[in-house]
C-alpha cells in the first residue's frame, strides 16, 4: 500500500516527498550498491517529486549508464537513484526518508551485479 512520505540529504538541502510501499524494501548487490549498503524502497516516476535542492545534486552512472545515481554535491549523501532493470522507477535511500521504522523493512537481495 503506497503511504506518502518526506525525505532529505543528511544536510536538508535537498527536500523530497515520495508515496512509496515500505512493506516492500530491497537492496541490491552491484558494485555501486553494495558499497554504499543502502535499504531501498521503489517507486514510480510520478510518486517522487524534489521539493528543493535539485540544483545541487550531483550525478553518477556507470557501466550501461542507465541507472543515474544523484547525491547531495554538499553533504555527498545519496538519496535516490533511477533504476536500471526498471528505468520508469526510482529507489529511494530509505535512510533519508523522515519518520521511517528502519527496524520494520526486511529488505530482499535483487541481482544488479553483472556475472
């Protein structure tokens, strides 16, 4: 059930509100995800929407160049990142959404890692 929810770098200069299904959490195993260790929630394109800040993000991309990873260019946080399997949706870094149990997720494993 998708619930709204706000959300922010470590700094608060980028300000986001999400509707998102926190039942469903996942992290991934690619080389970029698996560094960084983050619970991800899903979702759509039209669920996300940058409150402020979105001058100060900061791109990166690898590999196929698909997946687009946007951090704060102050704080250097990651907060979200369009997906490569599903292009149309975005992952958010649970850990910078306000007011989410993270002790609640039980986040599944999905393949990102190219064999």
């Amino acid at each position: 059930m998708l619930q709204p929810f706000s959300g922010a770098c470590h700094c608060g200069a980028e300000r986001f509100s999400v509707k998102c299904d926190p039942s469903y959490s996942v992290q991934c195993d690619c080389s970029m995800c698996r560094r960084r260790n983050s619970i991800m929630l899903r979702c759509d394109e039209s669920d996300f929407d940058i409150a402020s800040g979105r001058e100060i993000l900061t791109e990166y991309s690898f590999n196929t160049g698909v997946a687009i990873h946007y951090f704060c260019s102050i704080c250097g946080c990651y907060t979200f990142h369009r997906m490569r399997k599903l292009p149309d949706k975005f992952a958010i870094n649970a850990g910078c959404i306000d007011n989410l149990d993270m002790a609640a997720l039980h986040p599944i494993l999905i393949g990102g890692a190219k064999n």
